[in-house]
C-alpha cells in the first residue's frame, strides 16, 4: 500500500472484499446494519449491501468519496442525497437476474413435468425487466408459448 491507501469500510458479508480491494488500501469490515457515522468519518469508501441505509445520517461530514453496493435494488441509498454531496455511487442492477430466472424456468419445468401445467399452455411473465427478460429467453429456447406484458 502506497501513501495514497484508501481506507475502505465494508460489509462483511460481500464476499470477496478482501481479495477484490486489498491492493487499493485498509479495509475494515463491520457488520452491514450496524455500520455507523462514526465508522466512516475518516473512510474514503463504503461498501455496503441492503441492511445499511446510505444517507446524510450516515455520510455528511465525512471523508466517503465513494459508495459501492454489492446489490440489484438500490432502496437504501438516498441517491438524490448522495449526487448533491458529490459522492459517486454505484449498484449492481441484475446481478441476481440469472439465477432467479434459472429458479423460475426450473419451477416451470417441474410444473409441466408432473402434468400440472395443461399441454400447450401458455406461461405469463408480468414486466421484462431483467429478471423477466432472462426467463422468457430461457422459456422461449424450451419451446414454451410465452406471452409477456410490460407496463410502463
């Protein structure tokens, strides 16, 4: 670590933490849903996932430049709040979209496996957004009728 090592608060339970982000600095990781003000006044980045609300509560005063979350949904950063404060943030929309896709397709498949699903019938998917977009691919290639809507 160089003089310009970043001291990174962390969820403990992003995998991975260490081994992705040792080179860039000092990394402290806490338990996600009680990280507080205190933790990162002195840190220069916050990685966090869902139990831990990102906010001015959280972040005014302190050094955060940066707050990565290692999740799909982004319901826990006040992302208005952190674009006025100049603190760049990032999230990982459809990270889990594949594998909630494969769980459904295959849920499908046991349904018309053990005859619950009438021959020939259609399956429905309601909005094409990540998720909905990867299971009507996977159901379309399995050659199952689908009819999908996309509110707006």
């Amino acid at each position: 670590m160089g003089v310009n090592a970043l001291k990174i608060v962390a969820d403990e339970q992003i995998p991975y933490v260490s081994e992705l982000f040792g080179d860039f600095g000092e990394i402290v990781r806490k338990p996600g849903a009680v990280i507080r003000h205190e933790d990162v006044v002195a840190a220069d980045v916050l990685l966090t996932r869902t139990v831990t609300r990102v906010d001015a509560s959280l972040l005014n005063n302190t050094a955060v430049k940066f707050v990565g979350s290692a999740t799909a949904g982004c319901d826990h950063l006040d992302q208005e709040w952190l674009r006025h404060a100049g603190i760049l943030c990032c999230y990982a929309p459809g990270v889990n979209a594949n594998a909630v896709a494969e769980y459904v397709v295959s849920c499908v498949a046991q349904l018309s496996i053990k005859k619950l699903l009438p021959e020939k019938s259609h399956v429905g998917i309601i909005g094409l957004g990540h998720v909905g977009a990867s299971v009507e691919k996977k159901l379309s290639a399995l050659d199952f009728k689908v009819v999908y809507n996309d509110p707006p």
